[in-house]
C-alpha cells in the first residue's frame, strides 16, 4: 500500500504539470496499468469502496486511483 501512495504522489505531481517520468518508471515497477485521476477524497472513497463492495483488489489487479487537484 505505502508502493501505491509513492505511485499516486508522483501522478498527482505530474497532473499538476511537473515531470512524468518518476510515475511512469513507478507504473511500470508496481505494474500499474491504469491510473485514474480523481478530483476529490469523497471521489476516491466512492471508488475504493465500489471495488471492495464488489471484492476487487485494484491495487493488485494494476489500477490506482489518484487525487488530484488543480491549484
């Protein structure tokens, strides 16, 4: 879980307009192969709990949902 949060700090970095490097060498070290941006917590809660709800594993199946938010 602490790969994941590294993974989702270096999206929203670069959704913010810095480099996408880190993310993308990260993506392809964790095995992300779909990242989704989100705008808010309670956007990130809905996700997270809809996979559990529907007992998904998102981190382990290669997604990561990313907050974000534009400054």
């Amino acid at each position: 879980m602490a790969d994941m949060k590294v993974f989702r700090d270096a999206v929203t970095v670069w959704a913010a307009g810095g480099p996408g490097d880190p993310a993308r060498e990260l993506a392809e070290r964790f095995g992300v192969r779909t990242a989704v941006l989100l705008e808010g917590l309670s956007d990130a809660a809905a996700i997270e709990a809809l996979a559990v709800r529907r007992g998904r594993d998102l981190a382990a199946e290669g997604s990561a949902s990313c907050r974000w938010a534009v400054r």
